[in-house]
C-alpha cells in the first residue's frame, strides 16, 4: 500500500465519521479528498463521492430504519424527485470542465460551512404532519438533486432542514430519513455521470470500505462529544477548505488573494480555539 493510498484511506473515515455524527456532510469531505489526495480528476472524484457518500448512506440509514426514525413516504417523494435532479445534474456535469466544478464545489462548501455554523432550530418533537405540501417537496427535491448530481454536494445539510420544514418531522427522523435520500439521489447522480466518466472501482470500493467504518465510529460517538461544539467545529474546518479548493482553482492573482484571506481568517480562529481558555468561538459553540 502506497503512502498516498494509506493517507487517501485514512482520511476516508473522516466522510463516514462527518454522515455518523451530523446526518451530512460526506461528500464536501469526498470531493477534495479524492482530487488533492488521491489524485482522481475533478469530474472522477465527484462521480466516485455520489457512490461512496450512497452506499455509507444506506448502511447509516439502516440504524436509523432500526429504531424508528425514518418516514418512509417523505423519503420516497423527496427522494424521486431528487433522483430526478441529479441524475440531470449528473449529465450535465460531465460536460462541464472540471476548474468550473470546483469552483462551485468552494463556493457550496462555503455556504454549508456558514449554515452548519449557524445551526439549525430546534424542532418541536410534537406530532408530525400528515398533510405534507408536496408540490413543495417536489421542488425542493428536484432542486437539492441537481445540486448534488452536478458537484457532488449539497447532501444532509440541505435535506435535513428541509424536511423539518417541510415535511414537519422532528428533527431525529429528519436525519434518518435524509439519508434515504440521500443515497437515492446519489445513486442517480452517479449514473449521470457514469455517461460520460469512467472509475477506479478498486480506489472507489476502498475508500467506500473505509468511510463504512468511520460510520460506524461515528454512530457510536454521537450522544457523547456536545452536538453544538462539534458542528461549529467542522463548519469552521469546512469553512477553510472552501478557501483552500477556491486558492487551488482560482487561477494567478485570484488565488493568492483568496489563500491570504483565508490564512488571514483561519490562523487567528484556530489559535484561539485550541490555545485559548476563553475563546469566544468555542464558548459559544458549547453554549449552543
């Protein structure tokens, strides 16, 4: 086993681990690991992340069916129509040069980073509602998959919330039935793009093996590390790598300035957070 192969791996359990504990956030992991790390072409990596982000998802989806919190004609509605969306998404992004699928990726990573930051609000773990507007799911699903099949992200951070304000579920069963979702709408995107890009099934069924585990991990992690700290965390962590993918691909002077002003960001929030007793930024993610 190469270095590059063990560190590719390695990192890997880090997609299983974000899908274990927060409902989301495998392929804004996915994407950049695969491309920086592994190598694979943009268009590759996007494809390989819809099939490793998928198969975790079903595998962590099976739990949450276990114990109840999956609504399964919410998933099934949301998710056609965003199998719908992505499996468009997915065709049109392989015809769409790879600097220009990750710069959208950046920028939807630092979106994500901004709303997982920000959090979301608490639900009332009352009754659900019956009488779904599904006009509204049904475009909301259709879009949330053409995102997702077009670069690859875009996967719990916007189903969960959707489905707590659309659907009206509690926020347990949104996470369970997001990831239903999840992998339907990953598995679509994926055959777009298998139109037009060919995997490495080897380097795709391992990194998929190894995001499992970190699932697993993360599965019975969740409960004991406080919710709040740990999504601010890896929102401030998604928040620089959004930097990072958009230094890499902006090209001469654009990328300089966006690497400046991420260092000029990132350095002075990390040092207060792990140096700092009292840092605002981690008293308040504790706090909630």
């Amino acid at each position: 086993m190469t270095l590059t192969l063990a560190l590719t791996l390695l990192l890997s359990i880090m997609i299983g681990l974000s899908l274990g504990l927060l409902g989301g956030g495998g392929s804004i992991l996915t994407v950049p690991i695969l491309t920086y790390v592994a190598g694979l072409d943009p268009k590759e990596a996007i494809a390989a992340s819809l099939f490793v982000v998928g198969v975790t998802s079903v595998f962590s989806a099976v739990t949450h069916a276990r114990q109840g919190r999956v609504k399964w004609r919410t998933a099934l509605i949301f998710g056609l129509a965003s199998m719908v969306g992505a499996f468009l998404g997915g065709l049109a992004g392989g015809y769409i040069p790879g600097t220009v699928l990750m710069i959208a990726f950046a920028v939807m990573m630092v979106a994500t980073s901004l709303a997982i930051i920000r959090g979301r609000k608490k639900e009332k773990e009352s009754s659900e509602r019956t009488d779904l507007p599904l006009v509204k799911i049904l475009i909301e699903g259709l879009v949330v998959g053409l995102v997702t099949g077009l670069v690859g992200a875009g996967g719990g951070f916007l189903v969960v919330p959707a489905l707590a304000l659309l659907g009206g579920l509690s926020m347990p069963v949104a996470v369970g039935t997001s990831l239903v979702v999840i992998a339907m709408k990953s598995f679509a995107g994926l055959g777009g793009y298998l139109t037009s890009v060919s995997l490495d099934w080897a380097l795709v069924g391992a990194v998929t093996a190894a995001a499992i585990v970190g699932s697993v991990i993360g599965a019975r992690l969740a409960g004991k590390i406080p919710e709040a700290a740990l999504r601010k965390g890896f929102g401030v962590f998604v928040l620089v790598m959004g930097f990072f993918v958009l230094a890499q691909e902006l090209p001469g002077v654009g990328g300089l300035i966006v690497a400046g002003a991420a260092g000029a960001a990132a350095v002075p929030a990390l040092v207060c957070w792990f140096a700092v007793s009292r840092c605002p930024l981690r008293s308040k993610a504790f706090a909630g």
